[in-house]
C-alpha cells in the first residue's frame, strides 16, 4: 500500500480504541514485539489512552482521508517515581500494510516535537531483538542504543531479548 500524501496526524480520541486495538492484537498475535500474549480489548485501550492523557503526555493517530487509523505513538511514563517526571517511553505501532513507507517516521515526528514543547528531557524506547526496521526508526530521531537485555522474555516458545535506545531532547 502506497502511503497517502494528505495523511492527518492527530490527537488520539476515545473512538479510535477499536481501531487502535485492531493494530495493536495483530503484534500480540503474529509477533514478539510486544510481550503481551493475550489480545487486548478496544475497552483496554481506552483505559489505557485515558491514563496516558491524564498524564499530560501526547498519544497521536495517522489516519487516511477516509478517516481509517493507519498506525499511532505514544509516550508515557518512563517510571511513577517523581524524579523521572521529565522521561518518557515512546511507542509507535502500524498497520502492518503501513510498515516501511514512511508513516512511522511521520507519527514519531509529531510525537517528538509534541514531547519538545513539554519538557521533555528524555526519550526511551525499548525494542525486541533483533528488529532492524524499528532500530533504524529510532536511530533516525537520534537515539543511540544504551542497553541491552539477554532473554528477557519469553514467547512463542523462544527466549527473546530487549535492547534500549535513547536520546536527551
């Protein structure tokens, strides 16, 4: 699928949960880049979006001039602690038709300067190894690996490991 020149890239909104939850089980089910094994319900997701929001932290969708939610980012807490209230976790999941033509790129974008405008100090991101789609996406906005995790979780039968990319705002 061609990615659509007139793409909006906008706030998340309680409607778009379904939608939302579609992309997001394609990964639990199909992949191992969530370690969440059971798929998640369009009620979930709005939990989910609410505390995210209640926050104070961006949760963005792209969608097509049709109004079909194509792929969305996130940043949330990095920790509860009081102390890490100036680091996030970014998230950026895609219809699977999506990946690899420019949308991640695109949602990421908004999110990181949305995160600029709030103060943000850090930017974490933690990717199932190996991944070389995701690890390019991340180094792309300047975040350079500083951790790695050796088996740290398990699915599909299969040990899998997690590194961390990060970048200072």
């Amino acid at each position: 699928m061609k990615l659509e020149t007139n793409l909006m890239i906008r706030a998340v909104q309680v409607e778009d949960a379904n939608r939302i939850s579609a992309i997001y089980n394609h990964y639990i089910v199909h992949t191992v880049v969530t370690f969440e094994e059971e798929v998640i319900t369009a009620s979930e997701i709005t939990k989910r979006i609410g505390k995210i929001t209640a926050d104070g932290l961006p949760w963005f969708v792209a969608e097509d001039r049709a109004g079909n939610i194509l792929g969305y980012a996130y940043a949330a807490k990095w920790r509860d602690r009081f102390s890490y209230r100036f680091s996030v976790e970014v998230t950026v999941y895609l219809d699977p038709k999506y990946i690899s033509k420019g949308l991640g790129t695109k949602l990421y974008q908004v999110l990181f300067d949305e995160l600029k405008g709030k103060n943000i100090h850090s930017a974490i991101g933690g990717i199932t190894l190996p991944n070389e789609g995701s690890v390019a996406l991340h180094e792309k906005f300047g975040m350079i690996k500083v951790a790695h995790f050796n088996e740290v979780g398990w699915k599909f039968n299969r040990w899998l490991d997690v590194g961390y990319w990060q970048v200072t705002i």
